[in-house]
C-alpha cells in the first residue's frame, strides 16, 4: 500500500494499494482515480497492507509511471515538511518541485474495431468521420493526438463510438517533455579499414564517408550511402541524448583566484570548517557591495566539490545574465547546471536531468533550483538573500531559504545567506544566536565606499526655480560626469501606490493613524464625474480604516497636492531638455515588455554607448559596470510610502543597493539621493552604509506594532467576479476568525487586522479583499487552516480564497 500526494487544494494524502509484485518507492509518481478524475500523484510513503485508514475496499493504483524516484527522499521530506509551514497541500508542493510536464499524462486510448475497418472498407463512412477513422490505423492511438490533427474531433469520435466503430479507453499519454536524442554514427570497432575500403571500391561515396568517419560518435546527416554503411555493418549507429539549454562559452575570461583578504580568509575558514565537518551550520555572510561574498562562495563550492560532494548556489532572478553566474560559469566551466526561468521546458528538463544523474556537482540558478535534486549536498548559497524574489507568490508558496534551511539540516551541510543589506528577520535570527555572522565590512583591496549625498528637496536652493524632477546638485553632478566621459544612472523608485498619497511639491504623504502604513487610493466604480475630482476614497489596506481623498496637500497646500503623474517617460524628457548632447537609454516595464529589449539597452550601457541611463528597479541590481561614477536617485523617499509594514527595510536595501552601482572600477563613485526625508533614518542611514545602526531603529520601529520579526503574518487573500460575495465572504471569514480567537484553541495573542480591500482592487475583472493575521507562529496557522476549511463551504461559492503564510507583499 502507499500513501500518494495529490495535486488538488485539499490538506491530505490518501492510500491506495498497489497490484501484486508491484513497488513505488517514495518519490515515485503514480496514476490514481481521485475525486472522479484520474491524476498523477506522488508516492510520499509506503506501508503495510493493514495499516489501510480508509475502510471498505482500497483503491488501487492505476498505474506507477516512473522507475526511479524523481525527488530523492531527503528533498521529498523537505519539500512536505515546508509545505506544512506553508500551509500548502502536500500535492500542490510536490508538484512545483518536480520539472514540469515530465509525468505521462492521464488519457485516452482509441482503438479501431473490426466493425470500424468492416465500415472503412466498405466506404461506408465519409467526411470527417471517414478521416478520423482513417487516422487511427491498426494501432491504438490517444486521443489528444487525433484531436491535435482534427480540431473537430470530439463530436466524431463520440459517434463512431455510439456506431460500435472504436473503442475509447483510459491510457496514459506520454509526458509532453521528454529526453531528446540525435543518431550518432562511428567506424565499427575492430573493423579492418584497408580490407573494408577495398570492398568499397565501386562505392565511391560510401567510401569517402567510410574515411571521414572516426571512432568516436559523431553525427551525420542520414543518407543512402550511410544507411548502406550501417547494412554492411562497418558504421554503428546509435542514438544519444541531447542536453539542451546548456550555457555557452563563458563571458568572462577565466582568472585565477585571487589571494584571498584577511576578512575572506576568516569567513571562508569557518564555512569550511562546517562543510568538512558535515555540520548543517547556517551563516549570514554580511559584506557591503563590492567586498568580496562571491569570490568567498566560490572558495567555499570548490571545498564541497573537494569532499566529493555538490553545491547549490541561488541568486535573484534579475535578468537573464546575471554576475554571479557568469563568474562561476568561468571558475568551474562545464561543471554547472544553469536553471532560470529563461529556460524552455526541455532545457529545464535537461539541465535537471544532468543534476539528478550527478553528471554536474553545481547548481546555479533562481528560486526554484533550490529544488535541484542532489542526494549529496556539501554546501548551499543564497546570494543577496533579502531579495523578494526567493518567496513564491503562487501555488507552493515557499521561500526558497525555508527549503535552503531544512534540505541543509537533513544533508549535513551550511547554509551561507550573503547580503550587504540582510532581510531584518535573517539578522534577527543571527542576533537571537540561530545563524553564525560573517563579516566583510571593507570593499576589496580598499576600494573607497562611494560618497554618498543627500539632497533636501523642500530647500528652494537646492529644488531650483523650475520644481522639476532634477536638483541644481544633481544637474551639476552629471554635467561633472558627463564632462570626464563617465556613466550616469538615474533611478525612480516609480510604483503605482503614490497617487493621492504623495506629494510631490514637499514630499507629504498619508498613513493609517492605527497602523503607521502608508493609504492607498481607490478610485471610484463606474465613470468618473467631471464636477467631482474628489470622487473615491483612500484606505489603509491593513486595518480597513478609510477616509476622504484631500483637495489639497493637507502640508504645503499646493494645489494639486503635488500629487500629479511623475515617472520615468518625464524623467526621460527632463534629462534629454537639460543635457542635449548626452546619449541617454530608459530602462522600466514599458521598455522591457519588448523581448530582448532590455539586453539591449543595457548591453550598449556596458559597452559605453549611452552615457545616462533612466529607469525603475530594474537598474538598481547586479550590473557591475566600471565607468558607472554616478548614481541619482530622483525620489528616494518615494519607496517609504508604499503600503507595506517593510516599506523602510525595502528602501534602505534599493538604496543602498544602487549605491553600490557606483564606483565598481578604479573611480571613486559618487551618489546623490534627492528626498524630502532626508532625516528619515532609512534614507540618512542609507548614506552612512550603516546596516547595523538601520536594523536597531528598523526593529525598535516594529515592536510597538508587533510587526515581524516578533510576529508572523499569515495573509488570506479572497477573489472572486462577483464584488458582493467577495466582500460577503471576507467579512463573515473575519467574524469567523474572531470567534475562533474567543473559543481559544491554541490562538493565544492572535490579532485579526482586516478586512480590507486589497491594494489592487482589482485584477483581470476580479475582486480583491483581504485579511492579515497577526500573531505567534502556531496560532496563526492555526486560525488560518480553520479559515480555510470553512470557506471551502457552499457559502462562499464563487470566491477564491488564497492563503500566504510570512508574505514577501501583499498586494
Ligand atoms: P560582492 O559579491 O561582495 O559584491 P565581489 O565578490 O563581486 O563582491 O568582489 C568585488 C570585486 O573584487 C570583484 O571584481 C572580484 O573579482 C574582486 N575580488 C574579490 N576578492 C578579491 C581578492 N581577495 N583580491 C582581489 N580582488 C578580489
Ligand atoms: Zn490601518
Ligand atoms: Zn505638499
């Protein structure tokens, strides 16, 4: 008997029985009938017969597709044991770490019986009908692929079913993706060539194949000659499989390692320590911009390849060229598997493949190659672990770190999270003594920090006459810059929460008086009313609490509130106005929506080709361009306002983040921040690279809220077409949530903040509402799979409800 996970939102697995003599290891996936459908789930455990839960009549399993285990046990166990934390069914997070399409699929088979030849051979049956039956041949055939030939096949295979001309039965398709294979042909081993050439004489072409030939497998296009060859058995053919999506040539020349700094030496000794030890030590490798984390990660991964053992390493899916791939690509070669979202589902499968056969001891790539199944890991890397981009925001909601963590503790192996700028609860965890700190507090062979400068927006001086989007300290900058054939990035931390919110003329900005986040404008339903510019309303998307958009800036009065559209289009303008000559690139989701458009730009940056270059988050990460000396940020306060209790965490790490842009060559870099905060402590800390100091103030600014880190959040998340049953089911979840605290199972200290509507109301003709719970671990799980349960019931039919345990954003 085994217990099988299932792709369905149910929080359960189920036992079926195997047939005698056959066995599905853990890790093995299996046709099952669930639910009057079949579908393909995964062995989690097996057990004796009389262990059978359910009663009555077990079912059996349709059918064991694989072999071998696609999840080794250790990643299977990981996989489960974060989906609980999740609150993810088991089947659904099995299933995002499996590569997808891989499995056979359910299917039907068809069949053309002796009536239906009988019916073709008389010409008894024309049209559509007569194709389709001509189609099926003698062979059973499935029914996706009739129906991918004939489109209108559905109705004519139901008929010739009825007329007794074929049978329909349930089979298995084969998986969409599969292995490819190309034929390869070599000189037959022993073969006497001078006696086989003097036979080919009068073959003149199979001769000259017979000599360009060698021994070891080659491809070659097929034709008779060669096909004469393979006949007379002086060629053997075979087929080989192909790994597709391999990277190309490395882009960097391969360099020796340099000697390492005092502060490497320290760190790295002790991750080594840790990967020879087998201890599933975690680290936090703390290291400003520039200070040598990648150089300490690749030291470290040649330890574990050492040891004989592999090395996953995880970065931030920033773009499809990313630094710290291309470093390691020229440090280890061929020895990397790459796995990013880029790839086709064949390359994954391929790339997947190569790890899972221990053909390449590296893994690199974003989020979900923290699924690459190994069975021997010595080390695992997250790079800029703050990043956002590591928690997944549909299905399995997992952080890759949670996998990272417990994959590590079963493997015997460390943990090393790097960043400049760490997610406040990893440095939580590292005060509370659960992760070792390791420090690089100086950029590499001295390299100065670059001068960072802090412009007051509400200085008449410094904003000029014209309150455009430039200073005069700014505009001198990159005059300066632009005059010693330097490089400029301009950056607007542009979001779409501001609107009504922000003042652009003196930087004011609403926040909910209970919760200290930030409101978010909510336009009107229905047509906007021209005698009514004040129509909508503005809402804290926490707590609920509303109230009446302004006229104007309730601070300096500005008519407008100042509270117009700025974004990077004006920005683009202004640059282009003020410094005519300059060749100036814009970089933000209007640019990158064009395919490749992106590269491009960025490609003629790095070859010098622009000299300014504007645009949104995207250019603050990852790009190390030499002659990059100047870096601008156009408002930097503007991220402080978007409606997330991590609005300050995640504007000290963009800001410090795009200051370490600067100055990456033998140039000191220069950095102006323009704000109207400029005493705020995430952007003056910012100034100062001062982590440490902007941690203090970050947590002494949550615990009166009891924000995380002293909480956990879990967040619920109903949609639905219909606005009423939307906001119907939110407010009786949230009665319902209340109750639950009152009847006290295992709740304790729980707080239910909501509903509200969600930031972005709407999505694709759907409504949004949600709910926060706020509150110890356990308890707050605990309310929510009640939630859950609940709102599975008839009453809330035509709502969705998702559920997002420690969520990154809640939009
Ligand atoms: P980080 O990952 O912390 O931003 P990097 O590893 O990219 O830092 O290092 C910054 C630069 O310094 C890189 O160009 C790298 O090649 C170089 N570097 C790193 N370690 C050393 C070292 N010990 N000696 C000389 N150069 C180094
Ligand atoms: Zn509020
Ligand atoms: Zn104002």
């Amino acid at each position: 008997m085994v217990e099988v996970a299932v792709p369905v939102p149910v929080d359960e697995t189920f036992d079926y029985a195997l047939l005698d003599g056959e066995t599905a290891e853990p890790g093995v996936r299996v046709l099952v009938a669930h639910g009057g459908r079949r579908v393909v789930g995964v062995v989690v455990a097996t057990k004796p017969s009389t262990a059978a839960r359910a009663r009555g009549t077990l079912r059996a399993v349709l059918q064991v597709l694989d072999q071998e285990p696609v999840l080794p046990l250790a990643l299977l166990e990981a996989v489960l044991r974060v989906a609980r934390d999740a609150l993810c069914p088991p089947g659904i997070a099995l299933a995002a770490a499996i590569p997808p399409g891989t499995a056979a699929r359910p299917g039907t088979k068809v069949t053309l019986l002796p009536a239906g030849l009988r019916a073709l051979e008389r010409g008894e049956v024309r049209g559509m009908l007569g194709k389709v039956l001509w189609s099926l041949g003698r062979r059973a055939r499935s029914e996706s692929e009739i129906r991918a030939r004939f489109p209108a096949a559905v109705a004519a295979l139901e008929r010739l079913e009825r007329l007794g001309f074929l049978s329909r039965q349930p089979g298995t398709d084969p998986p969409r993706v599969r292995p490819r294979t190309e034929r390869v042909y070599r000189v037959a081993q022993g073969l006497d060539r001078a006696l086989a050439e003097q036979s080919l004489a009068r073959a003149p072409k199979q001769l000259a194949l017979l000599q360009a030939l060698g021994s070891a497998p080659a491809p070659a296009r097929s034709t008779p000659a060669l096909r004469a060859l393979v006949e007379a058995g002086f060629v053997i053919c075979e087929e080989r499989e192909l790994v597709r999506g391999s990277p190309g040539e490395p882009l960097l020349p391969s360099e020796a390692a340099p000697e390492l700094t005092p502060h490497q030496r320290v760190a790295l000794g002790e991750i080594a320590a840790a990967i020879d030890a087998r201890r599933d030590r975690q680290f936090l490798l703390y290291g400003v911009t520039g200070s040598g984390k990648t150089e300490v990660y690749q030291r470290a991964a040649e330890i574990a390849l050492r040891n004989g053992r592999s090395v996953i390493v995880l970065v931030p899916e920033i773009s499809l060229t990313h630094q710290v791939v291309d470093r390691f690509r020229a440090r280890f070669g061929d020895r990397i598997a790459v796995l990013h979202s880029g790839l086709s589902a064949g390359e994954r499968f391929d790339q997947w493949r190569l790890i899972r056969e221990g053909r390449v001891p590296i893994a690199i790539g974003a989020r979900s190659a923290i699924f690459a199944p190994y069975t021997d890991l010595g080390l695992i890397v997250i790079d800029e672990e703050h990043d956002g981009a590591y928690k997944s925001d549909e299905g399995f909601r997992y952080h890759a770190r949670e996998i990272a963590r417990v994959r590590a503790e079963r493997a015997g192996c460390p943990l090393v999270l790097g960043s400049a700028t760490p997610d406040v609860g990893t440095a939580w965890r590292s005060a509370h003594g659960e992760l070792q700190r390791l420090s690089l507090p100086e950029r590499v062979a001295s390299r100065p920090m670059p001068t960072v400068e802090i412009v007051d927006m509400a200085s008449p001086s410094a904003r000029g006459p014209k309150r455009g989007m430039l200073s005069r300290p700014l505009r001198q900058a990159i005059v300066e810059t632009l005059a010693a054939g330097q490089q400029t990035i301009l950056f607007l931390n542009r979001r779409g929460f501001a609107a009504h919110v922000y003042c652009f003329s003196c930087g004011f900005a609403l926040r909910c008086r209970h919760c200290d986040i930030s409101l978010v404008y909510h336009a009107s339903e229905g047509p906007r009313r021209i005698d009514d510019p004040l129509e909508g309303e503005l809402r804290c998307h926490y707590c609920g609490y509303r109230e009446d958009p302004k006229s104007s800036c309730p601070s300096c009065k500005s008519p407008e509130g100042g509270m117009q559209a700025f974004g990077t289009e004006r920005l683009d303008e202004e640059v282009a106005a003020a410094f005519p000559s300059a060749r100036v690139g814009r970089l933000d989701r209007d640019t990158s929506k064009r395919k490749g458009a992106q590269r491009g730009i960025l490609a003629a940056f790095h070859r010098g080709e622009l000299d300014i270059l504007v645009g949104t988050q995207m250019v603050a990460k990852g790009h190390d361009i030499p002659n990059v000396t100047l870096v601008g940020v156009v408002a930097a306060d503007l991220g402080l306002h978007f409606p997330d209790f991590r609005a300050g965490e995640r504007t000290f790490q963009l800001l410090t983040q795009v200051a370490g842009r600067a100055g990456r060559g033998l140039e000191p870099g220069r950095v102006v921040l323009q704000t109207f905060l400029p005493q705020h402590y995430a952007i003056a800390l910012a100034r100062t690279h001062d982590y440490p100091r902007f941690y203090r103030e970050e947590v002494a600014r949550r615990r009166p809220h009891g924000w995380p880190p002293f909480n956990e959040i879990v967040h619920l998340a109903f949609s639905g077409k219909r606005a009423r049953a939307v906001e119907h089911a939110a407010v009786t979840l949230t009665g319902l949530a209340k109750t639950c605290l009152q009847d006290d199972t295992g709740s304790e200290g729980v707080q239910v903040l909501g509903p509200a509507p969600a930031p972005l109301t709407r999505i694709r003709d759907e409504f949004r509402w949600q709910l926060l719970l706020l509150g110890p671990r356990e308890g707050v799980r605990a309310v929510a799979r009640e939630l859950v349960r609940q709102a599975h019931g008839p009453a809330f039919a035509g709502v969705t409800v998702r559920v997002d345990a420690n969520p990154m954003q809640m939009l």
